[in-house]
C-alpha cells in the first residue's frame, strides 16, 4: 500500500527527433506537475482534490492538448472536453464543447458535485460555468501560434479525408506528425490513489486537431477515456474513436475484477489487443498503491511516482521493457 | 440455439397508476415495432439495419420519449440523443444535442458510417445533418401537448426537490407527489417516466447489433447529456450481445452498464440471462433502471429493478412477448 500518482500528456506519434525546444518545456512540466502531485498527496489531499489540482495545471501549461495549447477544430476553435470521477463513490463529472472556462476539469468537477446529472456540453454548459462563477476568459486566450500551423499543415495533408460524403475508415487513419515532430493528437491525465485505497482520475483534452466542429472524443465518456471504482483509476489517451470503442478505462478495471488479472496485465491486455497499434495510452494506479503507463504509440509524455520513493518520467518506451 | 432474436423498450420506471387506456396503447406500440423487426429479419436485413428500423418507428410515434414525443428541456424544447452500434467491428455512432433532426438514430448511423468521429453534438450534429441531407423539421414538430403538461409539473416537483441548494422539504404539498410516491431520479414517477427506446438484434447469422434514443430528462438543463448516447453506458454492442438501456442516467453511466452486460458473459463466461441479472442486481447500488439484451446464439433477456419495464422481445422458433409489468 501507500500512495501513487501518475500523469500523462499525450499519447502518439511523438518522432525521437522532436527538437530540444519542444522536448525540453514538456519534460519539465511533466516533473513540475509531478511534483505538485506528489506533494499534495503528501499533505493528505484526496486523491480527487489531487487529480483535479494536476490536471488544472498541465491545462494551463500550452505545450499539451488541453485547456490553453488546445489543438484547433477545423475551423479554427477550440472546444474543450473534460471529465473526473471519484473512484470511492463512483461519482463522475463531464464536460463537452467548452469555448471560455480556463480549467474545464474543474467545471466536470463541480458538474458532479453540485447538479443532479453527470455530462453537460456546449451552451448549456458555458452558461452552468458563469453561474457557478468559474473562471472564463476570451476564446482566443487557448490558441496557440503552434496550433494554428499545426491545423494549417493537417488540413494540407488530409484535403482528402474530409470529405464526408464517402465512407470513411476510422481506425486506419494515418496521424500526420508536423514536421517538427509533434503528434496531433493527446490528451492530458492524472490518476491517483491514497494511503486508503482512494482512487481518482481525471482527464481533459481539445480533442483531435482538424476535428468536425460538435465532435467528441473518448475523454468526457466514462468508461473509455477516464474511469475509476474501488480497484483502480484509469485516465487514457490517443485515438478517441477507438479508445470509445475498445471501452478502454473500463476494461480495465474489469479485467482485473473479472479475471483476477493485476493492474500492469490488465492494462497491458486493453493496450495489446483490445485497441489497433498506434491508437492508445493510458495510465492507471491500483488501490493497492501500483502504477503502470502502457501504450501503443511512437510515444508517450508520462510521468509517475509511488510512496516508497519510485519515479519515472518518459517519452518514448523505456529501454528496460 | 441460434437464429435471430429481438427485443425494443420504451422505458423502465412505470407509474403503477398509468391508466389502463395508455397501457395498451403502448402495448400495442411494441407490438407493431416487434413485428416491423421481425419481418425486416426475415427478410435477411442485418442486425444494424434492423434496429435503426425499429427505433425510427419508435421515435415517429410521440408515444414514448423520444424523437416527437420527447421530454422537454427546462426552457420548453427538445434536444434528443441516440447512439447505434454494430457488434461487427464494434463499431458506433452517437448524437445529442439534436434539435430538428426527425430521426436522431439514423443521424447516429450516419456519423458511424460516414464521418472520421464516433459523436456529433449540438450546432456540429446538426450541421452534419444538412452536409448530409436528413430529414430536417422545426423544434416545435417534437413537442406534445401532454409532455408541455408534464414540464410544468415537473417545474413545481423540481422547485423543491431539484434545488440543490434547499434541502428537499416540502415535497408533500406537490400535487404530483400526492398521486405516486414513487421517485427515480429525484422525481415522481407519475412526472419523470423515462420512456427511453431501444431495440437490440442478433440476426440469423449471429451478428449483434443495439439502438438507443431519448429526449432525456424532463425539465432537464440545456446542454445536459445522458447515457443514451453514451457508448457503454446506454449502448453496447460487441460479437458476443447487443444491449440498450434505460431508467436514471447517472446510475446507468457510473455502472458502465451495456458494457457490464458483455464483459461479465466475456471475462466471466456468464450466459445472457445471468449476466443481465448480475448487473441489474450488483451494478446498480442505489439506482433505477432496466435493460434488454440479445445474444449472438440466438437469446433474449430483459432485466430490472424499477417498477415496471415497457418492453417486447421475440426469437425465430415463435416465442414472443409483450409486458410492462414483473
């Protein structure tokens, strides 16, 4: 037992090339983010209050997908998705469609604590949000010049996929990294567990750069991007249609209540064979105090600390796997 | 074993006092979606395309909650959800936020079908609606008279119960109250009914496939989504069941039920009724719902804790039942 925290930034097609001004920022706010984790869990803080806490600040941070850095909708804007859930009492929160709230996981999180329902989305939930006196800024505040070149150059490599009125393949999607080695696609996370075996997770994203304006992804669904019960807490990322599909957070947390599997099989499990190569990753802490950080990409921005003093931050896969 | 099975719902939470005369209204409404489901499977049309058939009709009739007919927002109109899902590839398609699409299921089948995303919402849903030239009226087509009634009761129910800042107190006074004291969802039952539609297929060559549509909560806020449209939640579909659900949204959504249903028969070998029973027994805690369920050899189950399901199910060798009630 004891506590474990883990985080991530983003799943995807991250190229061992990326420059030191794009890696290095990354780095660093994994380990600051880390950091602040680890000290609230120190301080005693619920695991839910902590998950909240680090997620608001990788949201802030604008080197990830997620609250100001958010990647842009195909024409231009951002609409932001978030979702919490409290692992002990399985409450959950979830927004969609957010335009102003600086930190829309704090906006999931007061949807799950002060109204009656689980998932607001768009007006409805930009007009909760001023009620209930949550931060909200101009729209422009989250774009980012990195984004906007980063849609330009997609919208150039995928003139073709767009059109809608033929089928379209989901999953065989080729990403298309920007030539300075970004991935379009991620997705911010935390998980923790306490002393007791209290889990959260939380989860907040701008969705899929080029995304059809309305679109959701996996993060704001329960039980595929963001999950947590009595047994662990899951926060995952990458290709949200598959990730919806694969009811990835969820699966695992049934592996382990349903075939006795532990934390880092169960996981491994969903990442190996329940998402196609290229689609997904996650990370996930067990009531027992375990962290594991599988995925099935190029790359992986995480970071993750456990009460006996473990740490690991990484990028691409470790050496040792 | 084997061969093709059906089942739809129109809701579970029913108001015991529901008059006798709109019981077999509703009796006789299941009935036509069965047999509509059931003449489509033995035409040979796949599972997927056998459930947005039926929920298309389910949604045209105002009977029940969903396309005209649907429970209305806080502000009077209607934003309708769906999701469909193909147990081949487990692929999906959902929608919420829909205002003047006519029939949200086919709106979901469309975004599986033919965008990059699995979920369209809101101004975006619609949107795709017009690129792909669906059937498109005014809000005011969705909208009956009786659920106008209905919104304004739940409006002096939610005063006192919905106010999350007030204790709920008072709830004697209500007229709506004094009729069923029943609640799900912090409502009478006799105000909140789900009314939910769904329908669940496995077709004669074992491809599974489940459809969910609703208006949502009555007096609902603007912007509020459910688990219909929630994949996992209200739908689910994979090669082994078909499941769609209904009753209070937030116990569905926690308990992840659809998928609860397919993983315990996966990870835990259950059979159809037994993982149905399972999770209607142990995933629910203190929550309301019911749910129908088919399976790829060929069975049908249904499964509750409210009182009283609208549903219907049927399979190839002639079994075939309609009820509301335990």
């Amino acid at each position: 037992m004891g506590w474990a925290i883990a985080l991530h930034g983003g799943a995807g097609d991250i190229s061992p090339s990326i420059p030191p001004e794009r890696r290095q920022p990354r780095e660093a706010a994994l380990r600051h983010c880390l950091q602040i984790g680890v000290d609230a869990l120190k301080a005693q803080k619920s695991p839910l209050d902590v998950v909240e806490l680090v997620v608001r600040e990788l949201e802030n941070n604008p080197h990830f997908n997620a609250g100001k850095g958010s990647v842009l909708t195909t024409e231009g804007t951002v609409e932001m998705e978030a979702c919490i859930m409290d692992g002990k009492t399985k409450k959950c929160g979830a927004v969609s469609g957010l335009t102003t709230v600086v930190n829309a996981i704090s906006l999931a999180r007061v949807v799950m604590e002060k109204t009656p329902h689980i998932y607001l989305a768009f007006d409805g939930a930009e007009k909760f949000a001023r009620e209930q006196g949550l931060e909200t800024v101009d729209s422009s505040h989250f774009i980012t010049p990195a984004n906007i070149e980063r849609l330009k150059q997609f919208k150039e490599a995928n003139r073709v996929q767009i059109d809608c009125a033929q089928p379209v393949e989901k999953d065989v999607k080729k990403e298309t990294p920007t030539g300075d080695g970004d991935s379009p696609i991620g997705t911010v996370g935390c998980v923790a567990v306490d002393n007791d075996g209290n889990l959260a997770a939380a989860t907040s994203t701008g969705g899929f750069v080029n995304k059809m304006v309305g679109r959701i992804g996996d993060t704001p669904i329960i039980g595929a991007g963001t999950y947590a019960n009595n047994l662990c807490a899951v926060s995952a990322t990458g290709r949200g249609e598959a990730i919806i599909r694969g009811t990835v957070a969820r699966d695992v947390a049934a592996l382990m209540e349903f075939k006795g599997l532990s934390l880092k099989d169960a996981a491994a499990c969903v990442v190996e064979e329940r998402v196609p190569r290229d689609n997904v990753g996650l990370v996930a802490v067990s009531a027992k105090g375990e962290v594991t950080m599988p995925f099935n990409t190029t790359g992986m921005y995480r970071a993750s600390a456990t009460e006996d003093g473990y740490t690991e931050f990484g990028i691409w896969p470790s050496v040792e796997n | 074993m084997g061969g093709w099975a059906i089942a739809v719902h129109g809701g579970a939470g029913v108001d015991p006092n529901l008059p006798q005369q709109r019981q077999e209204e509703a009796k006789q409404l299941l009935t036509r979606c069965l047999n509509l489901g059931i003449s489509a499977l033995r035409s040979n049309l796949p599972a997927i395309d056998v459930v947005e058939l039926v929920v298309r009709e389910l949604e045209t009739d105002p009977l029940f909650n969903s396309g005209r007919g649907s429970a209305l927002t806080a502000k009077g109109t209607v934003e309708m959800e769906a999701s469909i899902m193909d147990g081949c590839g487990r692929r999906c398609g959902a929608v919420s936020g829909v205002t003047t699409v006519k029939n949200p299921v086919s709106l979901a089948r469309l975004v599986m079908e033919r965008s990059p995303h699995s979920y369209l919402a809101f101004s975006g849903a619609e949107e795709f609606a017009r690129l792909q030239g669906v059937e498109v009226v005014d809000n005011e087509y969705f909208i009956t008279e009786e659920n106008v009634g209905m919104l304004k009761l739940a409006k002096e129910a939610n005063t006192i119960v919905f106010d999350y800042r007030i204790p709920a107190l008072g709830l004697e006074t209500c007229s709506a109250v004094v009729e069923s004291p029943i609640q799900m969802n912090g409502l009478p039952i006799s105000v909140y009914a789900p009314e939910t539609v769904g329908c669940v297929v496995v077709d004669s060559q074992g491809r599974c496939a489940a459809a969910t549509s609703t208006g949502g909560l009555m007096n609902k806020m603007t912007g509020r989504i459910g688990d219909s449209p929630l994949i996992g939640a209200g739908t689910y579909a994979c090669n082994l069941c078909g499941v769609s659900c209904t009753g209070e949204g937030e116990a569905i959504i926690r308990g992840t039920l659809a998928r609860e249903v397919a993983a315990v028969m996966e990870y835990k070998g259950l059979g159809l009724q037994e993982a149905v029973d399972f999770v209607v027994k142990e995933r629910l805690d203190e929550g309301k719902a019911g749910l129908i369920a088919v399976s790829s050899k060929g069975e049908v189950a249904c499964g509750f804790n409210t009182t009283g399901m609208f549903r219907g199910c049927a399979t190839e060798d002639g079994f075939m039942e309609v009820g509301i009630w335990d």
